[in-house]
C-alpha cells in the first residue's frame, strides 16, 4: 500500500476549508435545535438517509472551525488519524491524541474545538441498527466486556453514552484502518466487500481493547464499575465471589449486585456460571480427561448440579456436545 498517497490526499484542503481559513465559517441555520438542561443549544444532524445504501459511511472533520454541540441520528467512532483535538462530549472536555478512538452513540451531545493543519480527524458513520443486528448480535457470547458494550448501545432510553478507547499503542487496528481508508480512497474492484470485512475486524479489535485500554473518566462511574467488575471476573471466575469481586471495585455486594442487573440484565451468579461453563466447553473440545474431572477444574464438585446448567445453556449433555462439535477441530 501507498501510505504516504494515502496521507496527501487526507492532507488536502477542501473548499470548506479554504473558506474557513479565509474566515468564513459554516454556517448551521438550517438544522434542528432543541435545549439541554442548562438552555444551551444542541443541533441536530441527521445523516442516515444517506446511509441508506451503504452500511458504514466516511467522513473527515473540516479543520480550521470549530463543530458547535450535537447529537445525530446514527453512531459515530472518531479516529484521530493525525494531531489532536478538543472534544467537548456529554459536558466534558477531552484531548483525543493521534490513534486514539471514540465511540459516540445516538442522542449523546458533542462538540469539536478549533483544529488546524495537522489535526485530521476520521468518522465512522454507522447506523445504529445495521451495528446492533447485523454485527453485534453476533458477538453476544464472545466475553462479558462485548456484552456489557451491546447492552449500553442497545438501550434507546439512554440519553448519554460514550467510550473513548487509548488505541493509539494498537499497532493491529492502525493497520486495519489504514487499509480501510486507503481502500475508501482507492477502491480496488471489491472495495464494498473488503471495507467491510476491514471494518468488522476494526470494531472487533476495538472491543478487544475495551477491558484494558478504555479511558475511564470518558465513561460514567457505574460504567466504569462494571467493566472492572466483569474485566476481574472474566480473570478469577474460578474462585472469585460476590464479596471479593466488589472488595475489588470498591463497592458494597448489594450495589454491584444492582448495577450488574441493570445493565447486563443477569445476576452475579449468572455470570459466573456463563464464565466456568464456557471454560468447561473449551476443555471438553480440547482435552482428552473426564467429563466429571473437567466438571471439577471448572468449580463444581455437584456433578449433578454441573450437567444439569451444562444441558441448560448448551441444550445438550457435555458427551453430546463433544461429538457435535469434535468434528470443527
């Protein structure tokens, strides 16, 4: 690939552009505008009819203006391709740094600050159903994180909600964008498929980074309890409990236990047994001991207990299991 064409053609002016530097700004009269709280503006920016027939569109900020508070009808992942900016989100000031990623769902008001030359911001424009039902419905089993972040966008009374993600040490997801945005540029005779293959591996390895690499002050306190809560988890789901996961977080059990049920709507216990009977279908595929051992090295010393949650989730006996899925490996 030809990065540095790649990085001309993101560095050139457009006629907004020029005009903004030649102090002429955009000019936002013909949009929506309803108050917040505080009587302050926000606009409204509504692009999903032009997503109509594309799945995922690009865009790149104008520089040399500022973007006044918003909210729109489709979510948005920014990528700070070069520079950094000011990004004012829900009320709150943050420096995106070059490589670092933010999610913004529907109904969450921002704003951009003043940029220049070097400062080229990337967006992702993506409709919020196309994400939801035709890519994150896929990943519902994948970890308690993945979870966690579908259930957060797929709530449609939630007035805020955002993540920005410290990507910019992820030398895989540069690459993966890099290779979309040349192909957007470039389009090769496949382009729509490969752009969206590539993006499917971008917001996977987004999701990869989510349990380690997510700015905490970006996301709301209980948010940032329950990534740590299902982050520790996901880690000690052999001999954690209740009381020691919320020792962890620092909170009381009672409360974990209510945050826990609001936003990933199961309780503690459900989760942990999710947790071990996952790890148990991993060893029966992959490990040639007994079925009772492997029910032990997962946290059960009942058996019956064991086979009985087993048959539950998996609707069919752990024997059962091995030969249906023996034939994959």
């Amino acid at each position: 690939m030809n990065y540095e064409k790649l990085d001309n053609i993101l560095r050139q002016h457009t006629d907004s552009e020029e005009r903004h530097l030649q102090g002429s700004m955009h000019q936002y009269n013909n949009l929506t505008i309803s108050l917040d709280e505080k009587n302050q503006e926000i606009y409204h920016f509504t692009f999903s009819q032009l997503l109509r027939n594309d799945s995922i569109m690009l865009t790149r900020n104008e520089r040399f203006a500022e973007v006044p508070n918003h909210i729109h009808d489709y979510i948005e992942i920014n990528y700070m391709y070069s520079g950094q900016c000011e990004e004012y989100i829900d009320g709150k000031k943050h420096l995106i740094h070059k490589g670092q990623m933010t999610f913004i769902d529907t109904k969450t008001p921002h704003a951009i600050g003043m940029t220049d030359e070097d400062d080229i911001m990337i967006n992702f424009l993506i409709k919020k159903e196309y994400l939801i039902n035709h890519f994150l419905s896929q990943l519902n089993n994948k970890n308690l994180i993945t979870s966690f972040f579908i259930n957060t966008i797929n709530e449609e009374n939630a007035s805020s909600n955002y993540m920005i993600v410290n990507t910019e040490n992820n030398e895989r997801l540069q690459m993966f964008i890099y290779e979309f945005l040349y192909e957007y540029y470039f389009p090769s005779l496949n382009a729509r498929e490969i752009m969206n293959s590539l993006f499917v591996l971008i917001i996977l390895e987004m999701i990869n980074s989510l349990s380690t690499s997510v700015n905490y002050e970006s996301i709301t306190e209980s948010n940032t309890i329950i990534i740590n809560a299902l982050s520790y988890m996901e880690k000690n789901f052999l001999n954690c409990s209740l009381e020691t996961t919320a020792k962890h977080v620092g909170v009381n059990p009672c409360y974990l236990t209510t945050l826990l049920k609001k936003y990933i709507h199961q309780s503690y216990k459900e989760l942990i047994i999710q947790l071990r009977m996952d790890y148990a279908a991993k060893l029966i595929l992959n490990n040639q001991d007994s079925i009772d051992n492997i029910a032990r090295k997962s946290g059960y010393q009942n058996l019956t207990f064991f086979y009985k949650k087993f048959k539950e989730i998996y609707h069919c006996s752990p024997k059962e299991y091995k030969q249906k899925n023996s034939v994959l490996f």
